[in-house]
C-alpha cells in the first residue's frame, strides 16, 4: 500500500496565504488585517483555526494585534542615526523615506526649573513648547516635545506651525546653523495616549532620547524630549 501523503495542516496554509498577501503588500506596513470572522469567511474555517495562524504571523514579527482594536501589518523599519547634526528632515530622505510632522500642541509658557536650568533662564522665564508626531512615509515613528527660550524667538510658534521644520524655523528666527550638545538614551514602556499615537500597544518598547541644542556659541536654543517606536526605529549613535 503507497504510503499516505503528509497534509498541510490548515491553520499553516492560511498562515502561508496571509504571509504572501503581506509580502506582496496586498496589506501594506500599518493596515489593519481583516476581523477573524472575515477570514473564517475567506477560508471556510472556523475562527480558532484563523486565530492561531495570526498568532504564527505574530510570531513572525509580521503582525501585531492592539487589543479591542485588531490585528495589524507591523510597519517597516527606520533606521535614525544621532550625531551632532540632527535634522529629521534631511536624515529621513537621505535613508530613502518621506518624512512629515504632524503638530499636536503649540504654546508658550512658563519654564519649569529642568527647562530654565537646561537652556540658561531662570524659572517662570517663558518658553515655546513644541509637541508633535513624526512620521516617515505616512508611519509615526515618534513622538516629541521640544523646548525654546521664548525672548530670543518670539515668533517661533507661528514659523513651526508654517514651515512644519524646526531648522528652517529657526532659520527664519536669525539662527542659520545648530549642533547637538549631547543626547541620552533610555527605554521607556509606551502610556496609554503614546500607543494611541503610535498606533501601538499600550506597553510597548519605546526608546527615550533627552537631548540639548547650541549655537555655535555654545548657547542652548532647544531642549527636546522624544518617544521613538522601538519595534519601528533603529537609532544609530555617530561617531564624535
């Protein structure tokens, strides 16, 4: 009697269909997979069975399920090196990406002792608080806030909000040229308002960056506190 062929169990041909779909990007990087009861749908399946070959594709890295909300193609990755030059602009197009910001909070305000010891002001001096989300083609990979001495760039906030770059604002305020002093590192879990905005779990890896400006002087001109994705960025650190 001729020995039996072995069969594909089904839960690893969905699995197969799906990882091609993925890759032949008929769901591209952040797409949201159809629901479980769609797929069993698709595949003539019960819904464990679709259930266990998103968990194989989880395991892959290729998806990541957000509870309450489904399961999604994980998104490329972005490679961001940290040097003394850090223009998120210029580094994003120079590794092949669009880059886009997006504004989420713009006011000035009174600089707390951290903020007014870090740029050289005293507390309660005003500064200009920038908050917002970086995107590289269409994916946010990070949320920041950046910090400057209000009385040396009054009209800062209207040129952020124009010009959507923060070296070109600056710029325009009389300052053509800017290094980073120093930048800190540290991993950080993802609050529930950081997950929403990075379209992650609440919980996920994050990468911290604190990080100082200066004129060529050596004055400070921003403080800037920024939440990487950590499954979406690599951060490369430049040589000195």
């Amino acid at each position: 009697m001729a020995p039996t062929a072995k069969r594909t169990p089904i839960w690893k041909s969905i699995h197969d269909t799906l990882r091609r779909d993925i890759s032949e990007r008929r769901y591209a990087p952040g797409d949201k997979l159809p629901t479980e009861a769609a797929l069993a749908q698709r595949f003539g399946v019960n819904r464990h069975t679709v259930r266990r070959a998103l968990a194989t594709l989880a395991e892959d890295g290729l998806v990541h399920p957000r509870r309450g909300a489904g399961v999604f193609v994980a998104q490329s990755h972005t490679d961001y090196p940290i040097g003394k030059r850090v223009r998120f602009h210029q580094n994003l197009r120079a590794a092949g990406h669009l880059p886009a910001k997006q504004i989420l909070a713009m006011e000035t305000r009174a600089a707390d002792a951290t903020e007014a010891d870090l740029l050289a002001l005293s507390p309660g001096d005003p500064v200009h608080v920038y908050e917002g989300l970086s995107l590289s083609d269409g994916q946010p990979v990070a949320l920041f806030q950046s910090i400057f001495p209000a009385a040396r760039f009054p009209t800062l906030p209207e040129a952020l909000t124009r010009l959507r770059s923060v070296t070109a604002a600056l710029a325009e305020q009389g300052l053509p040229d800017y290094t980073r002093a120093w930048t800190r590192l540290n991993a950080k879990l993802a609050t529930p308002t950081q997950a929403l905005h990075l379209q992650t779990r609440e919980g996920a890896p994050l990468l911290r960056t604190l990080s100082l400006n200066v004129d060529e002087a050596g004055k400070p001109v921003e403080y800037g506190r920024t939440w990487f994705s950590g499954d979406r960025v690599t951060l490369t650190v430049a040589d000195p």
